[in-house]
C-alpha cells in the first residue's frame, strides 16, 4: 500500500527554466509533509517542509504547494541549476509523530546546463 | 554542530550473519529513525528510538531490531542475513518526535552487501 507516490520517475529540464516535482498521498491524516534531495550513496538532505495549516512554503528558490482536497503537493525549483540534479523525495508524517515518515519513490531530476 | 554519524559505512557478509550497524545523532537529538533504501522498495521506515524506547516500527520481520543507549546513540541488528537485505541502511535523528514540525537529518548510511 504506498500511501505516498511520486508517480513521475525523471525529470529533465534546462538551466534557469522552471523545475516542478509532483506528489500524492492517500492517508488524510497526513498532516506534515517534507521534501528532501539524495545524491547516490549520500544521505537524504533535507530541503524545505510544509504544514496543512499551510498552502504554500518559500525558502530561496525552492517552494512547496500543497492542496489538502487534492491530496496533492508539488515542490517547485527556480531557476533550476545544473547542481539541482539529483533525487528528490517527498515524505510525510503526521506532526505529532516525526518520528516516522513514509517516503514516495523518488523523482530522479536532471537540469541540463 | 556535528551531522548523524553512521558506523560503518561500508559492509560485506555472507547470508546466515548478523549484522549490527551504529547510529550517533546530532548532539542534543534525542530520536533515532532507521531507514532501508532499495532500489525496488524505496526508502522504507525500520524503526524509531525516543528516550531509549521504541515508539514506531515498520513492517519488517523480527530479524530487524535496534536500540537506543542512554546517550541517544542507536543501533540496528539484522540477525540470519538474506540476500535481499543489501542496501542503504539510513539513520535520521529529530530532537524530539513529540514537538510538532520536527524535522529528521539523515546521516550517510551504511551500505550492506550480503553475499
């Protein structure tokens, strides 16, 4: 049962233009919601995060949308960089437990100079 | 401030071993998540140590288990090895599950190869 999905495995885009990473979730209570990027044989790093209090989080170039009626949320890059290029993925959690989060497969990006 | 440290970050042993591999989180962190990374399941969630309890556990078999010392470092122990237990085995830490929006930093893994 993935109860969290990323349904696009690749994504590959320009340099400065516009990069958009999607996801879905299946369980309500998800209330916390993660976005990190993973190089091979690297932990994951930690990029931006969003309640559902929220709609929308900014952090530089990076932002997270969320649509709780659409169980729905997308990180979106830009300008996208050349040193984008990596693995992003989305997880979720409820906000009173952290502790466990369950994780989408991954959307393997490229940002092509 | 120092990142997750995990020990060792590379391993090799044959199906039938066990395996313990070590988790220090960031100083101050008292949660300890285990992670399993394959190429076909993903990142999927082991278990979660807070206070030297354990609060979550995924679904994996009993073979898997862990605990947290006094110190919040954590192991993980993967007892009779199989074949499909090779890969990325990521530890994250949080200062406290219980505080909402808590973020989880991942260390660099251990990378398990069973032959």
């Amino acid at each position: 049962d993935q109860q969290v999905k990323q349904n696009s495995p690749s994504l590959s885009v320009q340099e400065g233009r516009i990069s958009i990473l999607n996801c879905d979730y299946t369980n309500s209570m998800f209330d916390y919601f993660l976005w990190y990027k993973k190089y091979p044989a690297e932990g994951p790093t930690f990029l931006i995060s969003i309640s559902s209090i929220k709609d929308k989080n900014e952090d530089g170039r990076f932002t997270v949308f969320l649509n709780k009626s659409a169980k729905h949320l997308s990180l979106h890059i830009v300008p996208s960089q050349p040193g984008d290029s990596a693995v992003y993925f989305c997880a979720a959690s409820l906000s009173s437990n952290t502790g466990k989060l369950i994780f989408g497969q991954g959307t393997t990006l490229q940002v092509k100079p | 401030k120092a990142g997750v440290t995990q020990t060792p970050r590379y391993l090799i042993k044959t199906r039938g071993q066990q395996v313990t591999l070590s988790c220090s989180p960031i100083s101050g962190h008292r949660s300890v998540s285990w992670y399993q990374q394959t190429p076909g399941q993903g990142l999927q969630f082991l278990f979660e140590y807070f206070s030297e309890t354990q609060r979550n556990k995924g679904n994996f078999p009993g073979r898997f288990s862990g605990r947290q010392f006094s110190n919040s470092r954590s192991e993980m122990n993967v007892s009779t090895l199989e074949l499909g237990d090779s890969a990325l085995y990521l530890c994250a830490s949080t200062q406290s599950p219980l505080v909402a929006g808590e973020t989880q930093y991942f260390g660099p893994g251990t990378r398990l190869l069973v032959l």
